[in-house]
C-alpha cells in the first residue's frame, strides 16, 4: 500500500500519511490563480505548473510559496495554478505536544506567510503536489555548514535554553554554546548570559558536517583573563572582589569578569568560627589581599585576614 508515501531518495526517512493528510492538488480557479510566484511570470497553462513542479523535484530546488489556507493535516500552498499541500510533519518549528484544537489554532496562524519549501511527492495523474519545509531547511544548512569555517565570527539568533547550554540559529543551522563557552566567569545557568531571541556574535570552534553540529563559544570573542593577570595584578595588592560562593573550605571571590580568587577557610579572618558564612556570604563584597597568583592554572590565593596589615593597624572591616 503505498499511498502517500514519499517517492523522494534522499536519505531522510520516508513519512507516511493518514488520509486526512493526503488532499489531491487542486486546479485553482481563476480567481486564485496567482501570477508571478517563484519567480516565473505570469502562469495561465497548467501543463507548464507541472513542467516546473517536476523541475523542481528532479533538482531539488527550493521554492517560495505562499500559504493560502490549512486543514486539520497541513497547510495549503499555491503553486501557479495548482495547489499543492504542506503536511505539518514537514513543517519547521511546530510544537509536537499540541492537542487538535491548538494545532488547528497553530495552522491557522500561518496562512498568509511565505514558506521555503521543496518538492517532496509528485504525481499528475492523482493531481499530488507534496511540499516539505523540513526539506528546504536541511537543503539550505547544507549551505551554511559549507560556509562556516573554524576560527569564523558569525551572528545568529538564540533560539533555546537547557541546562548544559543555549542553542543559536545561524541562519539554516544551529549550534551549541556549552555553557563552560558562555563567558570566561562562573555561569550557574545559561539564563545567567543569553535569553532566546537574542542577536548575538560567536566564535566557531568546531564543525562536525555529517552530523549537522557546531560547537561555538562567545567567551572566546574576548582573551583569557587569565593570560593578562601577571600584568595586572602582584602579590601583596589590595583588590576589591565579590564574593561568588562560600564552601566548607573557604569562599571564592570574583577579581574581575572570568577571575576568581580562593579565600581559604585559615585567610577569612583571625579567630574560631563554625563556618565560612559566619565570615561572609554570596553576593558580598569585600577587600582582599592577593596572596600568590598562578595564572598556569588559573589559580589566585586571597586573604581577607591579611588586610589587617594594610589597614593602618586598625582591624579589617570585614572581620
């Protein structure tokens, strides 16, 4: 039984449709002929529409069309004066966990857009006209992932948050930013640095073609910090920092964007105390003195006690 399924031999897997799903292409009356789409001029003969629908399947051009109405199963397409049809499993971007009624509200919402599409499924004899967005937009990352060369700055447009990282749309495909790639400083959660639909700039680490994946970074638009420390800071110096998270050992303190120092437990202040927090807490800011710096391993020793000695005998402030 092979109705309605994909005569297309790319590699992508082939989908099956219920019937629903299947509307024959329709010749449009005169009144919704429309004249001038893809780029062609005026279209009055039928058999040229099919000519170019066959064209564009052999070559696996894409194609922009306008949607003209939807049904429960897709969306509907016009293409000079046939109408072809869009089903949703080939639309970019629609949420799979809707139910009927919001899918239809969701079809609906996009009558009147222009898709990019690809001849997926044609047959003249049944008067089918099969179009896929999915396969339009794997076409066009192609293109891009053949433009992108590691070491590139590129924008693109932040299009999803998880927990290990945000997601970027680079124009036709999508990239990761790792969240360790966010920013040289302490990330607790990529929200911290990006929210979807932010215009950004990043650095292209790596491509991996066959699997459609790039790893980018926007730390790396920016040096190490680590690599201009020894120039900026010596032992025995006096800084303000804040203080980023207290543990059982100590607390670590932020110097500068991406540089963080460690106040050990024995450095917070003179005396017995239960705990770190008895000393300070997150989000305080405080003197320190450096103690070393070990820019090698991204390592800075601070001291909260030792600031005593640069405050003219009288007791730290912070004690």
């Amino acid at each position: 039984h092979q109705r309605g399924v994909r005569q297309d031999t790319t590699s992508e897997p082939p989908f099956i449709l219920p019937a629903y799903d299947e509307p024959d292409a329709g010749v449009a009356s005169d009144e919704e002929a429309i004249a001038g789409e893809n780029g062609y001029p005026g279209t009055s003969n039928l058999a040229a529409d099919w000519e170019r629908a066959a064209h564009l399947f052999e070559t696996k051009e894409r194609v922009d069309l306008g949607v003209v109405g939807c049904n429960r199963g897709g969306l509907l397409v016009q293409f000079g004066q046939i109408q072809g049809f869009v089903p949703a499993s080939q639309l970019v971007e629609l949420p799979h966990e809707l139910n009927s009624q919001a899918r239809q509200t969701e079809l609906a919402g996009r009558v009147g857009n222009r898709l990019c599409l690809r001849v997926i499924e044609l047959d003249r004899s049944r008067n089918r006209l099969i179009f896929s967005e999915r396969a339009a937009v794997h076409e066009e990352a192609n293109v891009v992932l053949e433009s992108l060369v590691q070491g590139d700055v590129c924008s693109g447009r932040v299009t999803s948050l998880c927990g290990f990282g945000a997601f970027v749309d680079l124009g036709g495909v999508e990239g990761l930013i790792h969240i360790s790639e966010l920013s040289w400083g302490r990330v607790n959660h990529p929200a911290d640095v990006v929210t979807p639909g932010d215009q950004i700039e990043v650095f292209v680490m790596g491509i991996e073609a066959e699997q459609h994946r790039v790893a980018l970074s926007m730390k790396r638009l920016n040096p190490d910090p680590w690599t201009l420390v020894d120039e900026r800071y010596e032992v025995g110096q006096v800084i303000e920092a804040e203080i980023t998270n207290v543990v059982s050992f100590g607390a670590f303190a932020r110097v500068d964007e991406g540089l963080e120092g460690l106040i050990h437990i024995s450095e917070l202040a003179e005396g017995n105390f239960l705990h770190p927090r008895n000393v300070v807490n997150e989000g305080e800011r405080v003197r320190a003195c450096i103690l070393n710096i070990d820019s090698d391993n991204h390592r800075m020793g601070l001291s909260l006690r030792q600031v005593y000695n640069h405050n003219d005998g009288q007791p730290s402030p912070y004690l």
